[in-house]
C-alpha cells in the first residue's frame, strides 16, 4: 500500500485554503511511493467553515473528480502531522488508494446494507442524536471485529457531516448533496484493509476501583456495600460541611466506568501502565443526591459494574499518548528485521520522513476537543507526539465532542488509527 496523500492549511477565506490543500495532495501524488490513483477522500474542517461545507465539498469534488467517495465531518479543531488548528478557520485531506471492493461510504438515510462485509468501519457521528451509545455498539455488532473508531462532530454552530458514494451521492439519498446533520455516516472497511487502533486515557484514577452495589438508572447509590458520596467524598478529602471546597473538588472529578466482563483486562491495565485502559469509559459527575447519599453520573449504570473516581491528568495523558504510539510501532517493526529496512526506518526517523519501511501508509486521529490546545504543555503538543514516534507519516483527523473505538464511546481520549500495508488487521 501506497503513502496516502495528504493537506491541510488555514485561512480566512476557505477557497485560498482549499488550493493551499489541493497543491499539496497534486504535488505528493506526482511523488514516488505516493498513491496515484486514490478514490476515497476523508475531509475535516473547523467549525468556522460550517456554513460554507456544501461549497467547500462541491469545489474539491471538482477538482479532484477522480475522487469518488467522500467522507468527513465538523471539528472545534483539526488535526494534521505535526500540527492542530483551534479556533481557526482551517481544512484538512487525506487521499485513499484502497480496493473498490474494500469499503464503502454509508450514512444515517443510507445505512451500511448487508451485501458489504465489514470488518471496521470509520464512524462519524452527531452529538445530538438520540440513543448514540446504543447505535454505535450496534454499529459494531455489524462488523466482523465488532471495532468501529471515530468520533463525535463538535461546532459552535451547525454540525455537519460528508457523505458521497461513487455516483455522486449516498445511494438512498435521492438529489442531497452530501452534506447533512444528524445521526451515523463514515466508511466500512473490509477484511483485506489492514489496520492498527488504539485508545489512549487521560486520566488517572485517584483509588482503586469499587463495584457498584446498589444503582438506580445513572445514580450510583452504593460502592462495595457503603454510601456512594460518602466513599467519593473521603477519597476527595472534603466534606459537605464546606460546601465551597467540596464542589471544586467534585467539578475536578469525573469517574471511569468498567463493564463486569472487563474488569480483569482493566485491572491488569492499570497495574501494568497506571492509566485506564480501553475497558474503561470516564464519565462526568453530573450531580449529588444528598438524601440517598448517591452520585449521579452521565451514564445508565449497574449493580455488578465498577467504578473508579479518577481526574484529568497532563502528564498521565502525555505517557499515554507515547505508550500506545510505542505499541503500534513494536507491531509494525518485527525485533528481527532486514538489516536493509532497519537501515532505512533509522534514517526515516533521523530526517522524519514518510518511508514504505515503516509500513504506514496514513493515519487517522481522533482526540477530544478537551485534550487539545495547550492541554498538553503547548501549541500541537499533541499531535508532536505522535509524529515523534510515528515520523512524518500522513495523518488527519479532528477534536470530537466525543471519541468512538471499539463498540464504546468515550470521554477525554484520543483514538489512533494507522492504516498498514503489513498483514495485521485490527487492534
């Protein structure tokens, strides 16, 4: 598999940042070791090209007319090798050589049919739809690895979404245009595209992990057989009788959640890297039940699950982001390799440069739009991170409102995504 080109720029006008993109993808098609002949697009734009979406589509569309299948949508920010775009207007493309039987652009009016066999699929979704959690796990259920990844649109303004098959629309939708809101759209993956995911938390757990013991809907109730707000309220160290200090330490806390089914991989996880791992979905605390003495959450919860309080942590989040970013590489690159390919990954990483060796031929980064910015010690520290141990791979994505991987969705994580031209498919 071919690197996969890629673009980004900013501007306040987007047609000026759309030929700074365009340039940029003809420019590496013409490379060797480019792919020349891509059909699949992946278009991210910030929020302050929303109202211009449709114009933005139809003007690379026409540029690019041997780009058949679009897909996308709406980020606070952006993402791109090497940089992030926050609070400005900016754009980002990614061109996919893949085989035309490998994948398919779907949507909430033209959902994935039976005919294709997924085995993952890229997912982007509206915030505002309802019984989201309930349709992504379904979603996964369709797939052959039960692995969907993506995120949730996130805009100040209008969410959108891209959606175009190869004969100009979404079949099903009749004369749209593309560009819609509300519910699932993405792309389907068959088993021949292989590819590398994985989950990176960015918070640490304050305590060990209790099991739920009595519940009511999103109200936890009781934690190994004691009050809930009691336990939170001894590991916070505060107390109810100052009202003040104890609401600025719960507005700091959230709490990670672990199905029953997982909590033996979730435990071996923190002991093995201090972090949550995938098992584990963090939640808001979204109110205090004096009376029962119970702490509401934003998640329906059970009796039998366990719940961790845990807090947002830079550092954690930093040694996260490298751990997972390590584990794809230990993957792509064998101990044992050709003294050759060996020779060439060295140099690869000395001048930061795509090279085949490296089997990547482009990624997808999907963070949450509370991570970015300076959340990590500075402007696109983030996403340096990944270049760093990735190098100069091609790579887009955006900061969602919420992160999508495996059959879950999250809260405050980063979801990484390489396609490989290696035989290793999936996380």
């Amino acid at each position: 598999m071919k690197l996969f080109p890629y673009g980004h720029a900013t501007h306040p006008q987007w047609g000026m940042a759309a030929n700074l993109v365009l340039a940029q993808l003809r420019a590496q098609m013409a490379l060797h070791g480019y792919a020349s002949n891509p059909t699949l697009a992946l278009l991210y734009i910030t929020d302050h090209y929303a109202p211009q979406a449709q114009e933005i589509l139809e003007h690379l569309s026409a540029e690019l007319p041997e780009i058949t299948d679009w897909s996308g949508t709406v980020g606070i920010g952006i993402a791109s090798n090497n940089v992030e775009y926050f609070d400005e207007p900016a754009l980002a493309v990614m061109l996919l050589e893949l085989p035309s039987d490998q994948y398919r652009v779907f949507s909430g009016v033209a959902p994935l049919g039976l005919t294709f066999e997924a085995h993952t699929a890229l997912v982007h979704a509206d915030p505002a739809t309802p019984e989201l959690t309930e349709l992504i796990a379904e979603l996964a259920q369709r797939t052959d690895s039960g692995y969907v990844f993506g995120g949730l649109s996130s805009s100040r303004g209008k969410a959108v979404q891209f959606a175009v098959a190869a004969d100009g629309n979404v079949k099903g939708q009749g004369a749209a245009s593309g560009v819609f809101s509300g519910g699932l759209s993405g792309v389907a993956f068959g088993p021949d595209v292989a590819l590398i995911s994985r989950v990176t938390q960015g918070c640490l757990p304050i305590n060990r992990a209790h099991k739920v013991t009595a519940a009511e809907r999103n109200v936890v109730l009781a934690l190994d057989g004691e009050p809930a707000l009691e336990v939170m309220l001894r590991e916070l160290k505060v107390s109810l009788d100052e009202p003040k200090e104890a609401l600025h330490a719960v507005r700091a806390t959230l709490v990670g959640l672990t199905e029953p089914a997982a909590m033996a991989d979730a435990a071996q996880t923190v002991l093995r890297t201090g972090n949550f791992g995938p098992d584990v979905v963090v939640r808001h605390i979204i109110g205090l039940d004096p009376a029962r003495a119970g702490v509401a959450v934003a998640d329906l919860v059970s009796e039998g699950m366990e719940l961790a309080f845990c807090q947002r942590n830079v550092q954690a989040a930093r040694a996260d982001l490298m751990r997972v970013c390590s584990e794809i590489r230990e993957e792509l690159e064998p101990q044992e390799q050709a003294l050759e390919i060996a020779s060439a990954l060295a140099a690869s990483d000395a001048e930061a440069a795509p090279h085949a060796a490296r089997g990547i031929a482009g990624a997808i980064y999907v963070s949450c739009n509370g991570r970015g910015g300076t959340h990590f010690g500075g402007e696109s520290a983030e996403l340096q991170i990944i270049r760093r141990a990735l190098g100069e791979v091609p790579l887009v994505g955006f900061f969602a409102a919420g992160e999508i991987a495996r059959h879950h969705l999250y809260g405050y994580t980063g979801v990484l995504t390489v396609f490989t031209s290696n035989s290793i498919s999936n996380s």
